[in-house]
C-alpha cells in the first residue's frame, strides 16, 4: 500500500526483430530469449503478449535485400510493412510501434543516406541530413499506411521530427503518433543489439549525430527542439546510465510521457551474470526496471517486459 513505485505490465513495449529469407525463428546469441522471428511466427508472439497483458511492440525489420538507398525501408511489401499488417490482422488492439531508421536497411550500416559523389565542401561518407529526412519520412509514411499507431524515428538527424509530424499529416495520417528517439546517446551498450537486428556500421560510428555520455544539458536542448517539432513522446536512450536525464526530462517537460529504452548491453548483462549464478535473474531485473520507472519513465522498452509479465503474474497469484 505505501509502495511508492510498482510495475505492470502495461508499463512495457516489447521490441519485436523480424527477419526476411530466414526459414525458422533463429536466437540472437548475445541476447538469450531473444529471437529473429519469421512473419510466419507473429501470430504466436502476438497472443503471447496479448495473454499477457503487454499493450505494445517495437518493430524492428530485417531485409533480405540491403542496398545504398535503404530502398527496403519504405518498401510497400516490406518486411516491416508486412509485420504490421499480420500483427494488426491478429490483434488490432496491440499498439504497434515502428523503429523509423535506416541502419538496418542500407549496405552500409549507416542510419542515413551517405554522400558517395565528392561534393564540393562535403566529405565522401558523410551523412546527407536533408536527403536522409526526406527519406525518413517516406518510411513514417509507408508505416503508417500499413497499419502502425506510432512511428519512432531513432537515426538522431536534426529535423527529422518535423519532417516525419509533416508527412504524416499531409499523407491523412494525424491520428498517428510520433515517439523520438530524443536523447539518444553514443552508447557501447548496444552491442548486442547490431547482432540482432544486424545493422552495424560498417566503417565510422555514429558519433556524429547520437549524443556525448557525458552531457545532460544538451539532453534537455536534444528534447526542447522534439517537442516543438511535434514529438508525443520524449525517449530517453539506454536507461540504466542514464537515470539523471531521465528525472530531469520528467521535470522539465512532465506533460509528456517519458520513455526509457532498456536496451540490448543492459539485459545480456544481466542475462549473462545471472547464467553464470553471480546474481538473480529475476530480482535483478525487476529492480533494475524498478529504478527506471522511479527515476522517471512512465513507459519502458525492455526485452525483459514478457519475463517481468510472467514474474508479477506469478506474485499476485502467490498473494491470493
Ligand atoms: C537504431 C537503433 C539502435 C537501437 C535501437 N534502434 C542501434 C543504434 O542506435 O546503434 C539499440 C537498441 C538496443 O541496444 O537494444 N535503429
């Protein structure tokens, strides 16, 4: 009764990898119970989570064809595409949000359109801010067609909130929600993550454009210009480091809802140690998560959200 903070699983989004031209549901190894899953396995995942009680996905695609352009990202039969139209089929009360970036879809691994001609004044391999937004948008767009609630655009180029708020509406698509990926950090965290949804530089980082570890004030700067592009939800990336920014942003501007990303690097660590037996699985992760709707969240990404469903399931019928 006097718990300050508990969890539900309604608190949670959990992310979804689906993968084209693999035949069967395949293990992402650095991320035990993570898996690359076919169309033909969503309509299992999705009643899945609808048991139990998880309103939400995060869609990430993983194309058979992967060129320069992305040119799979706002395919209309596009794996992502695809997933959203079987998943909506299954379930059209699960929220379906979609990872907006190009990383996952260019043969270069980068999250934008790369300048490949020697431009005047522009170095080979840099990224095009005004050609990638326009992408950007042709993907929100293409989501959105297919059946998405909300679009997240992850790849950090300045503008692309705009940009993708604007192509929404112009396409007939106003009701569609925006969640940026506002304050997004240069993060080693994520490492596990590129395995899974294969979508790792292939030369450079991305420096260039996600944010210095070390800076909060910027966070706060990061998420003053989303919101006034039209963000509905500020994003806070990766969490467990970051649980500063996540209170401050919740000062700050606490009309929005305030998302924390879980990400890949937090949960093998804890998948790992705990395979090990050094910690517990199970109290670890739900204090982890614990203290990020405390500092703030009041919605979490995290692989671990059908496990904390499973966990709080099994306590309130151990209660009773
Ligand atoms: C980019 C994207 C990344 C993650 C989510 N969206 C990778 C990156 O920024 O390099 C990482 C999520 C995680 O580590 O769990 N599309």
């Amino acid at each position: 009764m006097i718990r300050e903070t508990s969890l539900d699983p309604s608190d949670f989004i959990y992310p979804l990898f689906v993968a084209e031209g693999i035949e069967e549901r395949r293990p992402v190894p650095s991320m035990p119970g993570v898996f690359q899953v076919t169309l033909g396995d969503l309509n299992e995942e999705v009643d899945e989570l609808v048991r139990l009680g998880i309103p939400s996905v995060l869609l990430f695609g993983i194309p058979g064809h992967k060129d320069s352009l992305g040119s799979e990202s706002h395919a209309e039969n596009g794996i992502v595409q695809r997933a959203i139209r079987t998943i909506k089929a299954r379930a059209p009360g699960l929220e379906v949000v979609t990872d907006v970036c190009l990383c996952e879809y260019t043969d270069h691994g980068h999250c934008g359109l790369l300048n490949n001609d020697a431009r005047p004044g522009l170095p080979e391999g840099y990224l095009l801010n005004d050609a990638t937004l326009e992408v950007l948008g042709r993907i929100a767009v293409s989501h959105a067609r297919a059946g998405a609630d909300i679009v997240a655009p992850s790849a950090m180029i300045d503008g692309m909130v705009g940009r993708i708020r604007s192509d929404l509406d112009d396409a007939g698509y106003e009701m569609v929600s925006v969640m940026s990926y506002s304050v997004k950090y240069a993060s080693a965290f994520y490492g596990p993550f590129r395995e899974a949804a294969e979508g790792a530089p292939k030369f450079g980082d991305r420096k260039s454009h996600q944010m210095d570890p070390a800076n909060k004030r910027e966070a706060i700067r990061e998420a003053r210009l989303d919101v006034a592009e039209g963000t509905d939800f500020l994003m806070v990336k990766p969490a467990l480091a970051y649980l500063d920014v996540i209170a401050e942003l919740r000062a700050v501007y606490g009309e929005l809802p305030i998302v924390a990303y879980n990400v890949s690097g937090e949960y093998a660590m804890i998948k790992a140690a705990s395979a090990n037996g050094w910690i517990d699985e199970r109290s670890t992760a739900l204090e982890v998560l614990t203290g990020i709707k405390r500092a703030g969240a009041d919605i979490i990404i995290s692989y671990f959200a059908k496990d904390v469903a499973r966990w709080l399931g099994r306590e309130a019928r151990e209660r009773r």
